[in-house]
C-alpha cells in the first residue's frame, strides 16, 4: 500500500470535511497550496484537473485569497485567522492587514434549539427558570449567541447559549488543521522555523476553553476580585446556578456603548475622563494583575452614569506572568528612553531566535526607527504604533515572541485606537511609563525579595534532604552497570576516517609488498616452469612494481596535508 493510500485511510473521519477544504482552495486558486502540500483526495483531484498549469495569478493576491477561504470555511478557521491577525512577529503586514477584517458575525440560532440546548442543560424548560426570555438575540457568533432575559427572582441578565453542533464541528476542524500544519511543519521551511504544530496546539487550547462558558464564567469572577476596590471600573456578576459549560447567565448592566467622542459627551458622558479611566484599567490588567481583557473593543466596553467602565465578553483573556511583565516593562521603558541597546536587550530577552540573525542589520534598522521617534514628545507616539513596528522588525529577523506577550500587545493596540476617538489628547505611552516604572521598583520590593529568598531557601533544603537517596541511587545503578557515559567529540568522526584511510593504505601496501616478493621468487625458478615459459612472474613482478611506485608517490602527496 502507498503512503499516499495510507494517508488516506488515515483521514477517512474527516473526508467529507476535506473535500470542502479542497474545493474551497482550489475554486479561490491555491491549487498550488494543495500539490505542495499533498493533502488527502489529491490524486482524484489531479484527475479531474487534467493537467492545468497553475495560473501567475492564482498566485497573486495570496493574502486575499487565504482571508476569503477562511471566511468560507466557517467560525474555526475564521477565529485562526483573527489570531494570525495578531502575529506581526509571523506574517508579513499584508497578511495581518486582511486577516483582521475577518468578522466573527453567523447568522442567529432560531429560538426552538435554543430552548433544546436549555432542556439539556437544566432537564427543564427554559420558561421555568426564566420570567422573560428575549426570543430574539441580541448578538449571535460562531460559538453562540447572547439573548436578553429576566430570572424569576427578578434579576435582569443576558444569557449566552452554545449554538448546537458547534463543538463537534470545531473539533473535527482542530484535528484537520493539526494535520495540514504538521505538512506545513515536514514541507515547508517556514513551518519547521517556527514550530507550526506547537502554535497549533496552543490555538486549539484556547478554543476549546472558548467552548466551556463555566471558564468564562472563572474569568469575570477574577475580574472583579481584581476591581473589587476600584470605584471606577464595574465588572458583571456571573449567576452560577443557571451557568453550565453550554449556558452562561450574567448580569444585565444598563451602559451607554462607548462610541464617538461627540456622541459620548452629547449623552452627559466625560469622554477624557472615560478615556482616563480605561487606560488606567487596561494597564493594571497587564503590568500589575498579569489577567487581562485580550479584546478591548467598543463592543466590549460599555461606561455607566458616574463615567464608571464596564467590561463585558471575558472569553478571550490573555495571562502574562510576573517575569514577562518585568520583560515587557523594561522593553517599554527602553522605548520611551531612545534607548537602542536596551531595546535590542529587551527584544531579545523576550523573543526566541530562529536561526541566525543579523544583529548589525538588526541594529541598524531598529536605529531607523528610533530616529524616527527621537526628539518627539511622549504625547505624540503611538505605543501601539511602535510595538507593531517592532514586532514588524522581528518577523524580518526571525524573532518569535510568546503568544501572551503579542496577545498584550494587541490589546494595548486594541485600546489606543479606542482611546485616539475618545481622547486624542492623551499619549498612552504617557501613562504607560509610570507603571512600567512600578513593576521595575517591584524587583526590589523588600516584600518581594524576602519571598524569593524563602523560596530559594525551600528549594535548597529540599534538595539537601534528597542528596542521600540520590546518591544511593546512583551507587546502586553504577553496581548493577546501569550508568553510562556519553562522551561527545565532534572532530572524533574525522579522526576515525583518517585512520580507516590510513589502515587501507597499510593493508594496500602489505600486499603489493607480498606481490613484489612473490614475483621475484618467481623470476628465479627454473625455465621449465609454467610462470617462466608464459612471462607470469615478470608481468606480475612489473604490474606490482607499478602500484608500489603510485602508491609511494600518494602517500608522499598527502603527507603534506
């Protein structure tokens, strides 16, 4: 059986789905990407092309043809493209520039399955637990949609219900596009550089949580622990006895959208105060609680009377640990300073390298770009602006950066463009600074250092106290010829076929050395010998004598090496 028979056996679940998949590139023109790629039903497929050439430009236009087969090919490949959208560290900016006007907007659930998701859920109708249920939804996306209702306790909530099916369909979607990136990854250079099928599973890890709304749920109870002493920042509770993986009931807050400046302040809104108070929010998440809103948006941003935020949707969250902020705090710090070795020091602390890098190319550039920012007040540079272009200087040079820094970055860029219609007085960079400058001073928090300190000290004993039982360990393997040392040498390969040249030689020379003594013995026999009346010894004395001679002139010749 071929391998390609096998392959197809091996994706028989999901032959259906592939041959949509393949449809879908090859009627948007990447047939090209199917033969690179040889993706399952390629073989029917070339007999049904009858040999068409790929045309020139079915090629061009790539950026735009990816966003529309992934538009085509539904929520999962969609919600792949709006991550894509956010890696400039990946893609070059053509393809970020199309990835982000992918919209996770689906048409609405009718109002029956719904009220089937609820039965299944609670084992009871959807009237009993609700005294009023909006049949109409209020926003509707790939993975559900969110009505307007009210509990029989009297509370207003909006409740958010899993679209039916959904879950079955995004998994067969993950496992497919695990399979195409693992051909990318064994295909293609760049897959391998960077470690398709990791970015991969970590993708498919968020969407999955995405599926369990009890973990959104988690999400906004942490949201308002973390607000719980912030007068100005309002975070919805979350109703747990009516909240299941497939259904999530939440307190309904009256808010105005955050829209225009003008319609803001026509509304009795402070719009620089709003603006104010959310970059202040947005900062903390990110460089004090390390738990942020990864998606800022309008439609996620809603303000209350007192100019107070709410934040609504906490589906996608982005988590940066206590090192990477520090990281991150350096790098912006470096940035407002014109700082270019810190910058290069903080880029590459945070980043991983694919390859080797030109460091002094990459000095110049970033050189450029600091004197373009050099001598212009804080409150004319665009945090979101530089960030993009570092990231975009780091995809040139092969510079990775981990997911929750970009997801960070994004939000950060996310806010900026809200606050610009907000406040376009105010520089975030600005106000970045002071907390940047915050988490640099927590290193040398007397708190903090004395809880490392104890850390160290846990860890050291706890190794001390282990050190005995290792070492018997390591007695006991070394008696029972268990322990084995790997010795290492790069030249030894080397060494070992100089000597295997030289031994062949020695053996080569031992030889035509016997020859040489056996053709002479047979000089000196009597002419009535069969190897006299035929010349036998003289030729093979000459033939030997020739190869001693070639062989002596070799050895001389390579002697000089």
């Amino acid at each position: 059986m071929t391998s390609k028979t096998g392959g197809l056996l091996r994706h028989y679940r999901h032959w259906r789905r592939y041959r949509e998949i393949l449809n879908i590139l090859i009627k948007n023109g990447l047939s090209f990407f199917v033969e690179r790629l040889d993706l399952p039903g390629l073989p029917l497929y070339r007999r049904l092309r009858r040999g068409v050439v790929t045309r020139e430009e079915d090629i061009l236009n790539l950026p735009q043809r990816l966003s529309r087969v992934m538009r085509e090919l539904g929520p999962t490949f969609i919600k792949l493209g709006q991550l894509l959208s956010t890696r400039p560290d990946l893609l070059p900016e053509e393809y970020i520039r199309e990835f982000a006007k992918l919209q996770d907007r689906v048409a609405s659930v009718p109002y029956d399955q719904v009220e089937t998701v609820f039965l299944k859920e609670f084992g009871k109708p959807l009237d009993e637990v609700f005294e009023w249920f909006d049949k109409e939804p209020v926003a509707s996306a790939s993975i559900g949609q969110v009505h307007r209702a009210k509990l029989r306790t009297g509370q207003d909530v909006v409740v958010k219900v899993q679209r039916p099916g959904i879950e079955r369909t995004i998994r067969v979607d993950l496992e497919i596009i695990a399979e195409i990136g693992s051909m990318i990854e064994q295909k293609t250079r760049l897959g391998e550089v960077y470690k398709i099928s990791e970015m991969i599973e970590e993708f498919s890890a968020s969407i999955m949580e995405e599926l369990d709304f009890t973990l959104e749920g988690r999400n906004a109870d942490i949201f308002r622990k973390n607000f719980e002493d912030d007068p100005h920042v309002y975070i919805p509770r979350v109703y747990w006895e009516h909240t299941t993986r497939r259904i999530l009931v939440m307190e309904y807050v009256q808010g105005q959208k955050i829209t225009t400046r003008q319609e803001l302040r026509e509304a009795g809104f402070n719009p620089l105060q709003i603006a104010r108070r959310l970059v202040d929010a947005m900062i903390k998440q990110v460089y004090l609680d390390g738990f942020f809103h990864s998606d800022p948006h309008p439609g996620n941003l809603a303000v209350l009377n007192d100019n107070k935020i709410v934040f609504m949707d906490f589906g996608q969250i982005g988590q940066i640990d206590e090192e990477l902020r520090e990281k991150a705090a350096d790098l912006v710090l470096a940035l407002v300073k014109h700082n270019l070795d810190d910058i290069i020091k903080g880029l590459l602390q945070i980043g991983v390298i694919h390859g080797q890098p030109n460091l002094a190319r990459l000095r110049r550039e970033l050189s450029r770009l600091e004197r373009k920012y050099y001598r212009l007040p804080l409150r004319e540079i665009s945090l979101g602006t530089s960030i993009q272009e570092l990231l975009e200087v780091a995809w040139r040079y092969q510079i990775q950066f981990p997911s929750e820094f970009v997801m960070a970055a994004k939000a950060l860029i996310t806010l900026e463009a809200v606050i610009r219609e907000l406040a376009p007085e105010i520089s975030l960079i600005e106000i970045a600074e002071p907390f940047a400058s915050r988490v640099i001073w927590k290193r040398y928090d007397p708190r903090r250092i004395k809880r490392r300190f104890l850390e160290n000290v846990a860890k050291t004993t706890a190794t001390i106290a282990r050190l005995p039982y290792l070492a018997e360990g390591v007695a006991e393997r070394i008696n029972h010829g268990q322990v084995s040392l790997l010795v290492e040498n790069k030249e030894f390969p080397m060494v070992i076929g100089a000597l295997r040249k030289s031994v062949n030689r020695l053996a080569l020379s031992i030889i035509l050395a016997s020859l040489l003594v056996a053709g002479a013995i047979l000089v000196s026999m009597e002419p009535s010998s069969i190897f006299s009346r035929y010349h036998l010894s003289e030729i093979i004395f000459v033939l030997t004598l020739i190869h001693s001679f070639i062989l002596t002139i070799l050895l001389v010749f390579y002697s000089r090496d």
